[in-house]
C-alpha cells in the first residue's frame, strides 16, 4: 500500500506530495496528521532549503475528506473542536514554517485545499486548476481555514466566494491574489525549479527571519512594529550570515550558504 504523504528530497528541496488521486487526494485525519508532523519538523532540519508541497493526479487536495467530516457530525461538541484545531494547526504549522514553501497546483483545490496553498509562500498553478469554497454547498463554513484564506485573497473577495462557493478560474484566483503565477501544465515544473533555484540563492536564516517579519509587520499600525523592525535588523547585520553576506557581496564572490 503506497503512502498518503509521500516524501521526495532532491539535494536542498523536499517535495510534500499528496498521495490519495482516486479520491482527488483528500485530507484523512492520518494524512493531517503526518503533514503537521513533517512540516513541525522541518524547521529543525539544516538539510532542506525549500518545500514544495503538491499532489499526485490531477487534482491538488479536495479538502477534508467528506466521510471523516460526516462521522464528526456525530462527534462530542468538544472532540468536534478538537478535530477542527488539528486542521488549524496544521495550516498554522505551514505558514509557519521556516524554510520557503511553494505550493505546485497541480489542478484543482477545494475548501481545505485551498486553506493549504493560502498558507504557502508562494503558489504556482496549472491554468486548468479550479477553486472553490464549497462549504457554503454542504451547509458548513470554511471557518478553520479562514485567516489564511482572507489573509490572500481579502474581505471582499472572501465574501463573494465564501457566499457563493462558486469555482473560480486559475486566473481569477491570481487577481485575488491567491495565486502568483498561472502556468500552461508543460511549463509548471519550471516554473517552480525557477522559484526554487531564486529561493536557494538567499540566506537560510534571513528567509526565515522574513517569514518572521511578514506575520510581526502586516496590518499593524507602523508607529507600533517600529521597535521590532530596528532591532531586526540590527540583530541580522552582525549575523553570521549578515556579515558573510555583505562581505561576500564586496568581495565579489559567492556567499557560504551558495556556493554548491
């Protein structure tokens, strides 16, 4: 039996693949479970550099799988909560990771799915992929996935399409900002070696400490961030890697962390 969560590294890149096509690869409480566990343990791995997180076939996730979500109707209100924060979590434990994540959209993504590729870094999609919201379809709400989703694409585009659960094109989905790049399905593995070989010519520490810095900064008044973003910086220019940075930089030469 192949696994649910396949696991691919090339040198500095681990490739998270989905692994459940005959059903549009959708997320089992086992998967969920292993992909927090995956993503949780990558910020302690020196030998990974860049994630990409996609699905095998033709569809990148469909969401929760709908037979767990109708079993949990008959779940405890309190085991139905703690259910729901295991789907938070690993969202959070994406968003959170420290090394870049690019979500490669295979096809489409639903409900869930699009919660995963709102919590990457950045997102690459085939132009044939669709999105929805389809809770609204089920009598549910994408209400775990939310701040991710929102953080995207906005309120007023989440309004619409929470409300309407209507598919969306892969074009439509890059002007909400949900998606980067939308790609012919040819040029997809290109695209994301581009983005890859990109990411790998920065600093390990700097891109995490970015990530860092997006969530501290983003919606906060400027006069509030004001300590946070001087210390920041001062704390990175005399770095290891600050130092090696700019010192590389003047000396023309490649810096440690790119020299491979």
């Amino acid at each position: 039996m192949s696994e649910e969560i396949e696991l691919k590294q090339d040198g500095a890149v681990l490739s998270v693949v989905l692994n459940r096509p005959e059903v549009h690869n959708a997320l089992t409480p086992g998967m969920i479970q292993r992909l927090t566990a995956v993503f949780q343990q990558l910020n302690e791995r020196d030998d990974v550099r860049v994630v990409v997180l996609t699905g095998n076939g033709r569809t990148f996730c469909a969401g929760a799988d709908l037979s767990h979500m109708l079993a949990a109707g008959q779940f405890s209100f309190e085991a139905n909560v703690r259910d729901a924060e295991v789907i938070f979590d690993l969202m959070l434990m994406v968003e959170q990771c420290a090394k870049p994540v690019i979500a490669r959209v295979n096809g489409t993504a639903v409900g869930g799915g699009v919660g995963l590729i709102s919590s990457c870094d950045i997102v690459v999609a085939v132009e044939r992929a669709k999105f929805s919201f389809s809770e609204v379809h089920l009598g549910i709400v994408p209400a775990v996935i939310s701040p991710f989703v929102l953080g995207k694409i906005g309120v007023q585009n989440g309004r619409e399409l929470f409300l309407t659960g209507e598919r969306f094109s892969a074009t439509r989905a890059k002007e909400a900002g949900l998606v980067q790049y939308v790609v012919p399905e040819e040029e997809l593995d290109g695209k994301v070696q581009e983005l890859i070989e990109l990411l790998l010519q920065g600093a390990p520490g700097a891109q995490a400490a970015i990530k860092q810095l997006v969530r501290a900064v983003n919606g906060r008044p400027k006069e509030e961030v004001r300590d946070y973003t001087t210390h920041l910086i001062a704390r990175r220019r005399e770095s290891a890697e600050g130092l090696e940075g700019m010192s590389a930089f003047l000396q023309k030469r490649k810096p440690m962390w790119n020299e491979k």
